[in-house]
C-alpha cells in the first residue's frame, strides 16, 4: 500500500535513481542497470508526522533503487507484520507474574531501519525475493517491539543462505555482493519515499548487522546529510572493529562506539558467550570467519568492539530479555516447524503472549582478552529459580549467538528511546505522543 510523502519539501540535494531490469542481469551487478530518474514529491498529506531533523540533508547523492523493494513490515501498509501479538508475560523465579502490555508509538518521529540475520534454508547461494514464514518470524521477534518508539521498515534481501555459509571458505563475494545489493537499494527507496528528514535507527543481527556495517562504512558515513540522521546503529553479531584503545577507526572512520545512553551518532555491537569464548570461537576476534568487511588498508593494530547495551559506560549490568513463543509464528505456519534460528519451536517458551520476559534472570558484561571482546551473560544467582535460558541447537564455538539479541531485547529498545529523546532535543524536537 502506497502513502504519501511529507508535507514539508524533500531535503536540498537529494537525488534518486530507480534501475529496473531481470534478475538475472542485476545479478552481474549495479553498472548493467540503466538508470531512471524517480520524480520526488506528491501532493497528498504524510500520515506520520513532519521531519524531525530539517536540517539533516542526504546531499551530493545519486540514490539507485535497483527494484521495487519487498517489506516484511513497513508502516501504514495492511496487515503489517510487526504489529500483532507483542505482549510479554513477566515470568519470576516462580513461575508467571503478570503481563507487560505493548503499546505501539502512535506517532513516532523516529523510524528503525532493520535487517534480519540468516535464516534462509534454501539449497542456493542466496535466498529468493520473497517473505516467507521464515523471513516474518525472525522480523517479528526482533524488530517488532521497536515500535514503541520508531516506525519500523524491514525489507526482505536476498541473502546468502545458512547452506552458503557453511560451506568451506563462507559464502562466495558475489553472493554478498548480491546480498548487500538488495540492502543497499531497500536504503535507498527507504531514503527516497519514507525518510524526508527524519532521524533513523539502523538495527541488524548477525547477517543483517554485517551487511548495514558495511552500509555504513560504504554509503551512510562519507555523505554528511545521511550520516546526521543517524540517532544510533545497533549491529549485533557483527564484531565491528576499532583501534586498540579507540572508539574509532578499524571498520568505521568517524562513527564511534556509544559510551552513554544519551549519545547519539554511534554504535552498539557485541558477540555473546556465556563465559568464556573458546579460543576458536567464530565471533568475538577481528578475523573471526563470520567477518563480511575487509580491515581497512594499513591497520594491523585492531580489537572487537563490545558495548554493553544495559550498561554503555562499562560495568556489569542486569538485563531484559524478551524471549519469542510459538505465539509469535506466523498464522498457519507448520506445526513443530522451526522458524527461528537455533531454536526449536518445541524448546521455546509457553505462553499466550508472543513473549515472555525474565526480570533479574540474566547480568551481562563486556569482557576483553588481548583483541578480543564478547559480552559475556550469566544467571544471576538465586536460591531457587524455575526459569533457564533456551536450549539452542548450536557449537560451542557460536556461543549464545542465536539468541543474544533476543537476550538483549528490552535493553535494545530502552536504548533506542533515550538515544532518540536525545538526539531529537539537540536538534530542537520533541519525542511527541506515544
């Protein structure tokens, strides 16, 4: 479904390309595309707000829209897939307490950019064009509850595949090249129809991190109207690189690490273990295998990146983990099939809601050891506790990797509500009804 662009102009300088073309011929990359002009503008009312950040301008872009973008969920459309059966029960150490009832923003000023993490099971290189069963369960378990403070855009990519990825030498360039294609031109529509100057929160687990690090690092940080959108990147599973000491430099120039809840402009990104890593862990280390983006040339002296998103200046800190239940899957989805990476709709926990929550289960703090860092989680200790973390269907070496960011939830979308008060005051905005 079709909405209407903001009352207000489009901000100066922003330009927009939309490329169509077969599949099989974008395949061999953007330079093939003929390029279309996109007429920006219309005539009818934005339903959600003017910008928050008039002046934030995207300039000095030639913005390629490779073609039409498939969302998982994307506002104002029918039947959005992240806005349905996101209540949580509040389990205690004896069993369920109560509800924690979700309430969507009505009128965010602030929108979420979101990209999934590798979930496709297809005996391919990379995954189709298309949202399946799959594709909306992750969406909905991770992205969905950011909608209490943003609008959430989610696209769907081709992907390289969990087939891809575990196969020897990681998935092939092009099968990235094509993922991040699709990425990069979700962005780009994202940017042309639906932004209009408003603050962006871009969030990514694992794959998804990976492919709007390299986002980052490609398109949003060398052009200064895009880079001024951003309240904040949360790149979980990514093992972003930094000068040893530094909250820069390594993969990201300019963007630094965030040090304080009310920062704005930076990056979250950690790996989580519950101790330990192994010392051939997959995540964790600058050359772990799961690394998508090259060191930059010249730079030997890098260490993995971990922020706490319960406690950015440091320290140990008691988390809010908002844990998916077969509730969550989407309508007609296979019964004992299992959607979620790692897990297994049989071990997931039971409940009405689409999720339960564990108060004072779980501490979580950033642990380094030469140059590498995790976010090492763990039970707190109690005299008698009936709750577990989930069983996850994984290695050693990948750690909690299939579930740290729904072990990390609430702390993600607490810190996306702070970060965007934040950003929005200091451009002289405010959040507004929500």
């Amino acid at each position: 479904m079709r909405r209407c662009p903001a009352d207000e102009p489009f901000p100066v300088g922003l330009t927009a390309s939309r490329t169509r073309g077969p599949r099989s011929r974008r395949r061999e990359g953007f330079g093939l595309l003929a390029v279309v002009t996109v007429l920006l503008g219309s005539a009818c009312a934005q339903p959600h707000g003017p910008a928050t950040a008039p002046g934030a301008l995207t300039t000095g872009s030639n913005l390629v829209v490779a073609h039409p973008t498939v969302w998982v969920c994307r506002p104002g459309t029918i039947d959005d897939n992240c806005a349905t059966n996101l209540d949580a029960t509040v389990v205690g150490p004896a069993g369920p307490t109560g509800t924690d009832t979700f309430q969507a923003a009505a009128n965010p000023p602030v929108d979420c950019f979101y990209v999934y993490p590798t979930v496709s099971q297809v005996a391919l290189a990379n995954a189709p064009l298309k949202a399946t069963d799959t594709e909306i369960a992750v969406v909905r378990a991770q992205a969905a509850r950011f909608g209490a403070d943003c609008r959430v855009f989610a696209p769907v990519y081709e992907q390289y595949s969990v087939v891809s990825r575990l196969q020897h030498g990681g998935p092939s360039d092009s099968a990235r090249q094509l993922a991040f294609g699709d990425v990069q031109s979700a962005w780009n529509d994202y940017l042309v129809n639906d932004n209009h100057g408003r603050p962006v929160v871009l969030i990514g687990d694992d794959q998804g991190a990976e492919m709007l690090l390299r986002l980052l690092h490609d398109e949003i940080e060398p052009n200064e109207g895009q880079r001024a959108l951003l309240v904040s990147a949360l790149l979980v599973g990514a093992d972003v690189r930094v000068r040893h000491g530094s909250l820069v430099g390594g993969d990201l120039a300019q963007i630094p690490a965030c040090q304080r809840h009310d920062e704005f402009g930076c990056v979250v990104a950690y790996s989580a273990y519950e101790g330990a890593p192994p010392a051939d862990a997959w995540f964790g280390q600058p050359n772990a295998p799961s690394r998508g983006v090259a060191a930059p040339a010249g730079t030997l002296n890098l260490q993995t990146l971990c922020t706490n998103p319960a406690a950015l200046g440091g320290g140990a800190a008691t988390l809010a983990p908002y844990l998916p239940t077969a509730g969550l899957l989407p309508d007609g989805a296979p019964d004992g099939g299992d959607l979620l990476p790692g897990l297994s709709s049989t071990d997931l926990p039971v409940a009405s809601t689409g999720f339960v929550t564990y108060p004072d289960f779980l501490s979580a703090n950033c642990q380094q050891s030469g140059n590498r860092a995790w976010l090492d989680i763990s039970v707190r200790p109690a005299f008698v506790d009936q709750r577990a973390l989930p069983t996850l269907d994984t290695l050693p070496t990948w750690g909690l990797h299939f579930d740290e960011f729904d072990l990390t939830l609430g702390d993600l979308v607490q810190l996306v509500s702070r970060q965007s008060v934040a950003y929005l005051a200091a451009h002289g905005a405010s959040a507004g009804p929500s």
